[in-house]
C-alpha cells in the first residue's frame, strides 16, 4: 500500500543517508505532493537541492530543539518522518547536555507539534542501542522511544498517531565500521574491539521500506522491528579486506559484544507479523489496540544479534558491499 501518494511529508534530519535515501524513493516510487527536507545544515541543504532539483522538494532550515520552528514546518503536513539525532557514541558522551536537548527534548518536540497540528502519521527512527542501553546515545534513544509511543496519549481522539521503528546499524552509512576498514585497508591492518563481536545490519532500501510499511499500517504506539541477519565483525573484516592482518583492541567504553532488538521483557507484547515483529503498547492508555494481526511470539523470545537465525557469511557481505559505494552519504544527523 502506498501511503504517500499525493501527501506532503516532513522529514526532519533530512539531509543524511536515510533522508537522502528516502526522498530517492519517495520522489520514484511513491509521487508525495511533497517532501519537506528539515535539517540545521544549510551546506547539507543546498548540496542535496542541487542533486535533486526536483520542485516537490522543500527545504527548511530548523532544528528540533527549536518548538515554534517544528510548528511552523509540520503546517499542511500529512506525515511526519522523524529521523534528526545526534548518534555517533563518543560525541553523545563528550556533550551529553547536548545528545539530551537533541535525541530527547527534540522528539518532545516533534511529537507535540504533530500532536498540535493534527498530523495524521508520525514515525520516529531508532535503533538497536535502545534496548538495554550500555551508553548515552541508547538512553537518550530509549527515552525517545518512550516519548514517541506514550504521546499517543496526549492525542486522544484526534487523528494523530506516533509509532516508532527500531533497527540495526545501515550499512556504509558514515560513522559505521564499513568505512572504516575501507580506510584502514591500505594500511594493512584493520582494527577490531573483539573476535567475539556481532551486529545486525540493514541496508538502506530495508530501512526506507520498513518506514513505509510502518507508516501504512501503524494504529499507533507500535514499534516495527524488521526481520534482519547478524554477522559477525571478524567476517566483514574479511569481506573488505582479505587477508589484512587485525589487531584487537579491546571493546570501548559503553560498546556491547552483541546487539539486541527485542528484550525476553518486550516478548510479553510483542508478536510476528511475517514481515516484521512489532512490539504493541504495554500500558495503551488511549485505547489502542492491544495486539497487533500477527502471532505472539514465546514468552522467552529473545532477538539479539549472536542467537539469530539469519547470517551473512563473507561472501554475501562481499555481494551486499558490492552494491554500496566506497563514499557514504551523510550521516542519519541532519
């Protein structure tokens, strides 16, 4: 189902990877009446005009932190695509007045202008370091997250629902490991936190579609967490740069050996919708669905990257970073 036929959508943090990914697809596949581009960037901006021009494209200079900016721009607005963030780890913890104002204040933020404005759809994007948060950028996640969902009840029985989705890290998108041991390849040594280490990994055109799907079937208060395969760092190492030598350097402050997506807590609301697993509200106080079209997962279930049961060995990562460009765009920021 195509949801944005015809409809202006708002996509703060426009300007990174995912912004520039989903206005790709939105403009060649889904005719919206418009995209508006929400970022702090004017470079950023101007940059991706010039690599568009296309005349469905707005382009506002605003930052969620700033209320009455998000008011004004979510005017009109059919859907909101929330995807501004500061997530890059070590600045998160070097400025944390910073990442709060940003990753939380600025959902606060957006979720209420939806709320004011009567906006239909609004989705929020975040990631697998909300789930039991080992540094600040996952708190400040989770908390938004919290927000996201919990807003549903400030909009009552108005047409304004929240949701969020919740993956893992996009592949070659700048700030990520495949840019890096593309840079340290020419060196003849990659580094490595630890042997042990997996991840879940989502290209861009998963990420965009699990949006889009989101968006045409959300009630409200859901998070969708798509159906995607670990592997394991060591392997990508490999699938880079065969046979460079890798130096351990031991995991980083708040880094985890593997990732999770779904807690054994969030399997008591969560169930399988084939395409993807959503995790429904645990205390819906607006009255929303309390179950979602699909099959409730075991009471145990547990969605971490080492017990997947979807793999990427080295030579599909070969074929999938074939397909990515040594430069990445921007970051999901914006």
């Amino acid at each position: 189902m195509n949801y944005f036929e015809g409809r202006t959508i708002l996509l703060t943090g426009g300007t990174g990877s995912f912004g520039h990914h989903f206005t790709r697809t939105a403009l060649s596949q889904w005719n919206p009446k418009s995209i508006r581009v929400f970022s702090r960037d004017e470079l950023k901006q101007s940059e991706m005009q010039r690599s568009f021009d296309d005349d469905r494209l707005r382009f506002l200079i605003g930052d969620v932190r700033d209320h009455q900016r998000l008011r004004r721009a979510v005017e009109g607005v059919d859907i909101v695509i929330h995807a501004a963030a500061m997530k890059q780890v070590p600045a998160c913890e070097y400025n944390p007045f910073e990442a709060v104002q940003t990753n939380i204040l600025g959902a606060q933020n957006v979720a209420e202008a939806c709320i004011e404005a009567g906006i239909p759809r609004a989705v929020a994007l975040s990631t697998d370091k909300a789930v039991s948060p080992a540094n600040l950028y996952g708190a400040t996640k989770l908390c938004a997250e919290k927000l996201f969902v919990q807003a549903n009840v400030y909009a009552g029985a108005r047409d304004v629902r929240l949701s969020c989705v919740r993956y893992g890290n996009v592949v070659g998108s700048r700030g990520s490991v495949v840019p890096l041991f593309r840079t340290q390849a020419p060196t003849g040594e990659l580094t490595v936190t630890d042997q042990r280490m997996t991840r879940f990994w989502i290209t861009l055109d998963q990420a965009v579609q699990l949006v889009a799907d989101c968006v045409a079937t959300m009630a409200g208060g859901e998070v969708f967490i798509p159906k995607i395969p670990s592997t394991r760092v060591v392997d990508l190492a490999e699938a880079i740069a065969p046979g460079v030598r890798i130096r351990y350097t031991g995991i980083r402050p708040g880094e985890k050996l593997h990732e999770v997506l779904i807690t054994s807590d969030e399997a008591r609301h969560t169930f399988d919708m084939d395409w993807c697993y959503v995790v429904v509200p645990e205390h819906p106080f607006w009255g929303a669905r309390a179950s979602a079209d699909g099959t409730r997962v075991a009471e145990e279930f547990h969605y971490s990257s080492d017990s997947n049961t979807e793999w990427l060995d080295v030579n599909d990562l070969r074929d999938l970073l074939a397909k990515w460009p040594a430069k990445a765009p921007a970051d999901m920021g914006g």
